[in-house]
C-alpha cells in the first residue's frame, strides 16, 4: 500500500493532515463497516432524546393524572427505548473495534516496511526503543483517538442535538439560561489545549526513551552483570520513569480541565433554571412533567457534553503522536534504485574500486581507494581498525554511498543496479553472525519456500551445522534465542554459513568470521568457509594475516587508502606496513608460545 504522507506543516494543520491520512491510507476502503457503525451510533445517541421525552408523560399522566393506559404504553416504550440502546451499542462497539484493530495493524505494517527502506544512516541517530515505540505507542494513541472522536461526532453530538432539542421544545428560555455560560470555555480551552498538546509531545518523547532504556538493558544483561551496573541501569531507568510519571500526569491535568470548566458552567446553568423555571412552576405556567423532562434531558446531556470537552485535550494528545509519525514518514532514503536499472551480471563477477571517497559526517573514512578483486578468487583486506575495510563493503552492498569514485562489478556501475539485484549478489558472513529469536531453520532458511530438503542437508552439512544438531532437543527445529544466544559462537558461525550456502551467491563477504572463536571451532568454521568460497568471488577482512596468507590477493588499508597490493610472499618481499603488521603479529605469537 502506498503511504501518503502529509507534510508535519504546523501544529494547528496537523489535526487535518491526521485525519486525511488515516481516510486516504486505512478507512476509504472500510467506508461500509464505517457508515454502519456510525447509522448504529447515531440511533444509539438519539435514544437519550427519545427518554428524556417519555419523562413528561410519566410524570403528567401516569403520576399525576393517574392513568393506567399510559402507564403501559410509557413503560413499554421506555424498555423499548433501552432495548435499542443496548443492541446498537454493542454492534458499533465491535464494528469499531474491528475497524480500529484492522487501521492500526495496517499503518503498523506500512510505518516498518517505510522504516526498513530507509538508509542505514537513519538508524544510527534513531535508537531503536524510539522506533519501537512510534510504530507501537504512537500508532495505538492515534487509533484510539480517531476511534474515540468518530465515536462522540457520530453518537455524542446526536445525543446532544436530540437532548437540546428536547429542553428547546420544551421552553427556549430554560434552555438559554443553562449553556449561557458556555461562550466563556472557549479562551480557557484553547490554553488548555496548547498546554496538553506541549505535554504530550513530551511524554510520548519520554516514552521513546524508556523504550531505548529498556531495549539496550535486556540486549546488554551480560555486561551490566559483569560489570555490576544493576544499580546504576536501575537508577538511570527509575529518573525516566519519574520525567515519565510527571508527563503524564500534567496531561491529565490538562485533559480534566477541560470537562471540569464544563461542570462548573452547566452547575451555574442549573441554579439559574431552577430559580427562573421554579417560580414558572409555583405559579403554575409550567408543569412538573415539563420540568422534569427538561431537567432529564440536561441531566442526559451533561455525559456526552462532558466526553466532547474532553475530547479536546485527547485530540492534543494525537496530534503529538502524529506529528512524530509524520517526522518519520518524510523522511525519504536516498539511496535508490535507478529508473531503468542494468541486468545483474552472471556467475563470479570482478570487482572494481577506482578513486572511492567516504565521509561519516566530517570524518574521511575512504580517501580514494583503488584496487581490483579478481573473478572467481579470494582478496584479502587487511590494516589497521578504522583503516575503512567495513566500509568498503558497506559501499558496495551499497549500505552507505561514497562522495565520489566509482565501484563497479564486472564493469557494472552499482548505482546503475537495482538494489535487489545488486545485494542478491552477496552473502555476507560477519563476527557477530546476525540469528533471529526463530528456529534454526528459519534462520538458515530465512523465507525460501522452494530449497529442496537433499539441497538443504547438503549446506548443513557442508557448514558442519549437522556436527552439533544431535545435541539440541529438536534438531533443526530448535529455538535459536534471542540474537542466537542458545547457541555458541562457532555454531552461530556455521549456522551463519549455511544461511550463505543456500543462498548461492556469486560474491561472499567475510569480516572477522573466526576472530572470536577458539582454535577448534575456528578450524570447523575455516573448513565450512573454504567449502563456502570455492567458485566465488570471495572479499575477506581479517586482522590476523594467518588467515589469509593464503588469499590470491591481499590489500593492504591504511587510513582509507589502499597502500599496498600483491600476494603474501610479494607484500613480504616488498616491506612496508603489511611486512611490518607480519613481524608484530608473529613476534606475539612466538611470546605467547615461549610464555607457555
């Protein structure tokens, strides 16, 4: 579904720009379901109308004049009267419910698939318990604020004109003396409703941060543990929680403002009725009846009047919610698709970097790295940390986009590529291999439908994953954890490797694959990765040369440059930092050996 985001203009448009929004995007194509629900709402509202009338009757001809005829048919159409009422309340309500569950489900998908097609930058200044809580907070104030507004136009506001209707019918000069103190709510709500608006703008931010809080505690228990931080996470969570309390009750004070002034003013309203209208009946100009009808349909009118006041300040709360959706929905990625993209290339392709520059921010990661990576063969990258060796393959999955500079794989600029194209050419096999909270076959799987179970043995066991799955409960179908973490690093590694595996790319990636394991899984994992690499073009990062002296080809980083290139025995002829990073590493390994 396509979104149309309405520009966040200011705080006084975005009120309409919500509601447009939400009719465009998720209710235009549930009209049916909406005008049932309001006709329902709408007999509903009118019923406290058609009560307050039976009132007089009741009172003037069974009561007082003592006829049994009309204590019947005014029984009977009181009960009528709640009949109705009690039918058509629960229809709406689960006409409503349904449609506000189907909205928010809907602009819950759509707000994630816009947030994933954003570019990876977005999300290193955007936590993710901030997310987290626009797509589900935000997204269930808003839904229960349009829902609750559709509920008091279409149910309250025909109570209301019924009910004054009613109290018009019977004397317009009773009616006049109750709402004269309307007119004066209105300066005082307008402050009001500036000050919830500012109010729930901050508890909805406060709630973001909370989210990012309890996001990084969980995800990071082990070393809060080992680090003894319990006290000092659980004091830094306990002052959001007290900003968070403080929000949110100034919002309710904000949000009861508004219905208390109402109560005040329609008290003021009845004492001047009864003073006035009292003398009307001690003189006899007016009935009991009349009057009790009159008082009943105020009396009836003060709840859905109360709700409209009300609803105000909950509008407020919405329109702050919706101006940080539509902060998020804005903002579009720029890295993009071409209009008319290049076919991919078929089978290893070469892989070209000329003069590529890279900034993060004002920091110059890439400073006009230039080499080739061979078809069919492996190249090493190898420097210093920060010397940009992930970022060159974050350009070319293109993750990030260079400032200038050209990448290209088998003469194929990337840019000119469709996106999906261009990353269903990779597999990518890190430190940290990335497993989802599901099943080691859906983590291997992720999706594909139509991978034959001999293919799928085959990577298992390729992968060596075959070597340790006697020893969980349910083999393959067994709960990987949250990030992987009932498995151990080697086996997250090969279970990493068989995701690659079927997958069946012509470029694999690999940085750090086997830096944190130890020398038995690293071996396992090196043979799974030898299997892995074999017919592909294979980039791999390592810090530790031993790894890859044996590559075709090694690139030598430093400072985003590309200083050196050649095979291992060349760059060790040749000298230089390549030469100097094989003498320090090997120096420490010959220590730690005599240590031992």
């Amino acid at each position: 579904m396509a979104i149309n985001r309405p520009a966040p203009t200011d705080r006084r448009q975005s009120a309409t720009a919500l509601f447009w929004w939400l009719w465009q995007d998720y209710l235009r194509h549930r009209k049916g379901l909406l005008i049932c629900a309001m006709l329902l709402m709408a007999i509903e509202g009118s019923m406290l109308a058609l009560l307050s009338r039976m009132v007089q009757p009741m009172f003037d001809d069974v009561f007082a004049a003592g006829d049994k005829a009309a204590l019947y048919w005014v029984g009977f159409g009181v009960m009528g009267i709640f009949v109705i009422r009690a039918l058509t309340s629960s229809a709406q309500r689960i006409l409503m419910t349904m449609i506000q569950q189907l909205a928010a489900a809907d602009m819950r998908r759509d707000l994630l698939r816009h947030l994933m097609s954003l570019d990876s930058s977005f999300f290193q200044s955007h936590p993710p318990g901030q997310l987290i809580e626009r797509v589900q907070g935000d997204v269930g104030v808003i839904n229960s604020v349009w829902g609750s507004i559709l509920t008091a136009l279409s149910r309250d506001l025909i109570s209301l004109v019924g009910l004054f209707s009613v109290a018009l019918w019977i004397d317009w000069r009773w009616t006049l003396i109750a709402v004269v103190g309307i007119p004066l709510l209105v300066l005082p709500s307008l402050l009001v409703q500036q000050f919830i608006r500012r109010r729930a703008g901050q508890a909805r931010e406060i709630a973001g941060r909370i989210s990012t809080r309890l996001d990084e505690v969980f995800h990071g228990i082990n070393p809060i543990k080992l680090n003894a931080l319990e006290d000092y996470q659980a004091k830094r969570y306990d002052g959001l929680i007290d900003e968070s309390v403080s929000a949110e009750v100034k919002t309710s004070v904000g949000q009861a403002a508004v219905p208390a002034l109402i109560d005040i003013m329609t008290g003021l309203g009845f004492l001047g009725v009864l003073i006035y209208g009292g003398a009307e009946i001690i003189s006899g100009e007016k009935t009991n009846g009349e009057f009790m009808a009159f008082f009943t349909a105020m009396s009836l009118a003060f709840d859905p009047l109360r709700r409209l006041g009300a609803m105000s300040g909950q509008w407020q709360r919405a329109a702050a919610s919706v101006e940080r959706l539509l902060a998020v929905l804005n903002i579009a990625p720029t890295i993009l698709s071409p209009p008319v993209p290049l076919a991919r290339p078929d089978g290893a392709p070469e892989i070209t970097l000329q003069n590529v520059e890279m900034n993060y921010g004002e920091l110059p990661v890439l400073r006009g790295a230039t080499f080739t990576a061979a078809a069919g063969k492996t190249t090493a990258l190898v420097g210093a940390s920060g010397a940009g060796k992930s970022t060159i393959f974050n350009v070319l999955t293109r993750l990030v986009e260079p400032s200038s500079g050209m990448v290209r794989i088998d003469d194929k600029p990337i840019h000119e590529m469709k996106l999906t194209d261009l990353r269903g050419l990779f597999s990518v096999v890190t430190q940290d291999a990335a497993l989802f909270d599901e099943t080691l076959r859906d983590n291997i799987l992720l999706g594909q439908t139509a991978i034959e179970e001999a293919r799928l043995q085959q990577a298992l066991d390729a992968a060596h994953v075959t070597d340790f799955l006697p020893m969980l409960s349910d083999g393959l179908d067994s709960p990987a954890g949250p990030r992987g973490s009932n498995l151990s690093g080697g086996q997250r590694q090969r279970v990493a490797i068989a995701r690659a595996l079927l997958r069946n790319t012509p470029i694999l990636l690999l940085d750090e694959a086997t830096s944190a394991l130890d020398t038995k899984s690293e071996a396992i994992v090196q043979s799974a990765l030898d299997e892995l690499s074999a017919g592909r073009t294979t980039l791999v990062i390592a810090h530790r040369l031993s790894t890859v002296r044996n590559a075709h080809s090694i690139v030598v980083m430093d400072q985003g440059r590309v200083a050196d290139q050649g095979t291992h025995e060349e760059l060790l002829a040749r000298g230089g930092i390549y030469a100097d990073l094989h003498r320090l590493q090997f120096s420490k390994s010959k220590e730690g050996a005599d240590d031992q």
